[in-house]
C-alpha cells in the first residue's frame, strides 16, 4: 500500500526533497532509489522542511512525524510519539514545528517562519505559536494547504483520470476597481454626482411648472437660461418637419352667423367715445396669400364689443406656399380699449412690480377682452424693458419698441426717433428692429434670419411668428401663424394696413392670442384661442407666466 505526495507544482521545491510523484509505502520508504526500505527514521524524511514525516499525510511546515516514532529534527531527537501519532494508516494531526533540535542550515522555511540561526527563513527554536487545525479538510486548497490527487495544481491524477488544469483565480475589473478606489477619483466622482443632482433637480421643476406653456417649452427655456441655447437649438434642428406644401386647412374659415361686419370708415377729425357721432372701425376684406381665397378667408368679423361697438375683429388669411396653413389677424380699435403691460415671472422678472402682475388673478378679470403674447427674451431682444418707474436692461435707441401709455393707448416706432422717455409714458417693450416703416417693408428681411430675427425651430425660416403693427388712423393689428418668414409676417402686416410694424416672439411655444367670452359672468371670463392650432393653453394667463404678455381691457 502506497501513498502519493502530492505537490504545489512540478520540479522540487527544497533541496533533497523528492521528485514529483515519488511513493512512500507504509514504512515510509522511497521507491525511487533515494533512500532503502524501512529507512525512513533514519533518512531525509521530513514531513515538510524540517521535522520527519512519518507514515501519514505530510506535514505542513514542519509538523510532527505521522504514524511511526522518529526524531523531529536532525540534531536532536524528538519525544516519542504520542497517542494517535504511532498507529499505522491513520490521518495525522497538523501541528505547528515544535522539537528544540537545531535549525537546518540553509534550509529554512520559505513561507514565513523565522528561524533562530539557519537563515532568514530557517524554523525558530523551541515551540512555535501558530494555527493548529485538527483533521485538515483534504478537499480545500488555498496554496498551502494539500489536495487529493490530481486536485493540487501540477498534481499527478488518479488511474484513469485526465490531468486537469490548473486552477485560475479570474479577477474581473480589476483596473476598474482600483482606479475607482482612489481617493481623488472618488471625490470627483461625488461632485459630478451632485451636480447632475442638483441639474436634474433644477430642470424637473422647470419642466412641471404650471404655466400653460407646456414641458417641452419649458425645458427649452430653462436651458436657454443656463447657457445651453445651442443644444437647444440643435436639438430643435433634429425635431424640425417643414410645413407641407400645398393642401387645404383643417378647419372652417366661414364666418359664423351673425359676426360678419361690413367694412366701415370713421368721419374725419376726432370723435368721442360718448357721443352719438361715433362710427367703428372696420377695415376692408384682406386679400389672401393664396392664389385664391377660399370661403371666409379675410373677412372681418367681431368678436368682442364695448357697448354695443365692435371693439376687436378678426380674421384669417392663407400662406403663399403653405396654403393649409392659417394665420391668424387681430384689429383692435383703441378707442373702445385700453392695454396693460405685464411683466413675466422669468423675463424681466416679477421683482420690482410684484407676483400678481405676471398674470391675471381673480379680481381683476372683469372687463378683459383679449392678451396676446411679448417680444423676445429681454437678453436676445436688442432693447429692454419699462414699466412704472423701473427697468430691466436699458431702452436702446433705434429699436422697434411698442410704447404704453398712461391713458391706456399704446404706438409702435423706433425709439430716440420717435419717443423719448416722458411722463406720459407707462411702459415700453423693445424688440429687435421695424419690419414696417413708414408704411413700407423693410427690404431683405429674409437675409440674416437667425441673426436679426432669432432662433427657430431647426433654424427653419417657415416657423410660427408674431408681429404687431399700428394703422395710420390708430388701430393695433395683431398677426401670428405657423409657417411665416419674416417677409411673409411684414406681408401680412402691411395688408392689414400697418405702417409700423415689428417682429414679437417666435417659435410655436410662446404664439398665443386669445379673446375672453363673459357668458354672464364677466368678473371671470372664459377665454379662447384665435387660432385652434395654436399651443399654449388659452387659461395661461390666468396662472403666471414667464415671459411678459399684454391684456386689453375695455374701457
């Protein structure tokens, strides 16, 4: 009966020791010519590097001997066995070295234990704290503890079993853990988290705000606001589908029953309001875009009234090209009304003129008949912003600027040319530049769009776009449409008999002009769109809104 000894690797690991797959039989002989039968109490057999292995497993670091009496050093001879260490074919207990002969010379043991004097590695004199484990588990190996055979790496296999591989330890990410496990990385990585917590944070309460624009439009203004009008707008490129060409519009532009009105001019010379001599203001039939007019198309008719006159009209006109597409067109008669200017909660800000003139709160809704939308933001509008005494920005000479007035009147011009700072003056809202001036279009409107007249969707010239112009004898035109260049908006301007007139906000988000039904109960009017395509909610002004807007009430 013979034991293998099975080993950590091929070759020898210590000086004398046996080759790879040498026996021992049961008086501890070896069976390759290093030694004779029955020697092996006197031989070179010791258990691991140092004390004498006896019948049993082999020791680990220098255990005692197995199952027959032998000395446990080279120098001096250990005890005799005791119980459990002499019987023959019985497991060993492992213990740590523990015989008091002297070192082996230059034989000391290379994993861990120090010796007194043979070398750095030789085994310590006199008994040896360690770890003692009785019945060593055979099946676990960990690289210094033995296996049965053909589990060691490099070990022999039993008869008829192939020599298996040698265990690898995969150790996925490494890299990536302990790059991740610096200090410095781990910092940088905290405030990366934080920020995008605090983006996010940020952006949500932006994107829900609850004031009719909608999330998308309100997610486009908050970046814009934080210096990412870029991505916006290239995002807005990717998005972008033209307007098709050609077709028919998806809703009636007949004018319903009873709100038709036939073109009417007032007598020359001023008339009061009060007096029995006031005739309205209805303008004539605007001419279409389109090639030709289809039915309602251009036709005034009223929809709201200040005691029994017809104070606002209006009508819809075609694109030249984009003939499904309608544009809406607002009259108002000053002299039935009167404008308010609001200023936005974002742009220019409800500080200095307080929260409740962002909007229209309960109380002071009675009498309102229409509100339609500002310029652009104060920051890409080429001027600034006025209202009671403080500013936002500084009003720019030259710009096209809307003017309102204390009396409730508002005019349309260039300022330093035709207004200047005065105490009669309410309000002022600047925007980039006349389209209309002096009754003439400006010439190349089409160049330099996004330069002169803004951003737009996917940096398409065909967008929807608002415009705002005053007649000779004082009328505020209104018009805005989905597929409009700016040559187009000052077309549609100019037909409707403005002779200044400039671009306002662009881009479908903030298009908005809506009217305000009573229904009997005229402290709180239901309001409704111009346009039924247009997308902000027709309620938006009821709660606050961004940007600034105007309101028109009756006087």
């Amino acid at each position: 009966m013979s034991r293998r000894v099975p080993r950590g690797g091929p070759g020898r690991e210590w000086l004398n020791e046996p080759d790879d797959g040498q026996a021992r039989d049961d008086q501890g002989a070896q069976r390759n010519g290093n030694g004779a039968p029955g020697q092996d109490q006197q031989q070179h057999q010791y258990g691991q590097y140092g004390g004498p292995a006896g019948y049993g497993q082999q020791q680990p670091y220098g255990g005692q001997g197995g199952n027959g009496p032998g000395p446990q050093g080279y120098d001096q001879p250990g005890p005799p066995p005791g119980p459990g260490q002499g019987n023959e074919n019985q497991p060993t207990q492992t213990f740590n070295h523990q015989g008091r002969g002297a070192t082996y010379p230059g034989n000391g043991d290379p994993r861990g234990h120090n010796g007194c004097d043979g070398g750095p590695r030789g085994y310590q004199e006199g008994p040896v704290q360690g770890n003692m484990r009785r019945y060593e588990d055979p099946q676990r190996f960990d690289g210094q503890r033995y296996q049965l055979p053909g589990q060691g790496p490099g070990g022999p296999a039993s008869p008829g079993e192939p020599s298996p591989e040698p265990p690898t330890r995969k150790v996925r990410f490494r890299r990536t853990r302990r790059f991740f496990h610096r200090r410095t990385v781990r910092v940088i990585s905290a405030i990366i988290a934080l920020f995008l917590l605090v983006t996010m944070f940020s952006a949500g309460q932006a994107a829900f705000k609850n004031n009719g624009q909608g999330m998308t439009a309100n997610l486009a203004e908050w970046a814009r606001d934080h210096y990412l009008g870029p991505v916006v707008t290239f995002g807005e490129w990717l998005s972008y589908n033209p307007p098709p060409k050609g077709g028919r519009p998806s809703f009636s532009l007949a004018v319903p029953s009873g709100e038709g009105v036939a073109p009417t001019k007032p007598p020359k010379g001023k008339t009061k309001i009060k007096t029995k001599q006031f005739v309205p203001d209805i303008p004539g039939t605007l001419k279409s875009l389109a090639p030709s007019p289809i039915a309602g198309e251009g036709q005034w008719r009223v929809v709201e009234k200040v005691k029994g006159n017809p104070a606002i009209l209006t009508t819809f006109l075609r694109d030249a090209t984009y003939t499904s597409q309608v544009n809406g067109v607002a009259s108002i008669d000053q002299r039935l009304v009167k404008f308010s200017l609001h200023p936005g909660s974002e742009d220019p800000g409800s500080s200095p003129w307080g929260w409740n003139d962002t909007f229209i709160p309960a109380g002071k809704r009675t009498g309102l008949l229409a509100t339609f939308n500002g310029g652009f933001k104060l920051s890409s509008a080429g001027g600034g912003f006025y209202l009671n005494g403080s500013y936002h920005g500084s009003l720019v000479t030259g710009a096209a600027s809307v003017v309102y007035y204390k009396n409730g009147t508002i005019k349309i011009g260039k300022w330093g040319r035709d207004f200047s700072m005065n105490a009669k003056i309410a309000g002022v809202r600047q925007n980039l530049k006349l389209i209309i001036d002096h009754g003439k279009i400006s010439p190349n409107l089409n160049q330099d769009i996004m330069t002169n007249f803004g951003a737009t969707l996917g940096g398409g010239y065909y967008v929807w776009r608002s415009g705002l112009g005053i007649t000779k004898d004082g009328r505020i035109v209104y018009v805005y449409g989905p597929a409009l260049n700016v040559q187009d908006l000052a077309e549609l301007l100019h037909r409707a008999g403005a002779v200044e007139g400039l671009q306002m906000d662009i881009n479908p988000a903030w298009m908005k002009f809506d009217t305000y039904q009573a229904k009997g109960n005229p402290a709180n009017p239901t309001p409704v769109t111009l346009l039924p395509t247009q997308q902000p909610s027709a309620y938006s002004y009821y709660t606050a809104s961004t940007r600034d807007f105007t309101a028109v009430y009756a006087r």
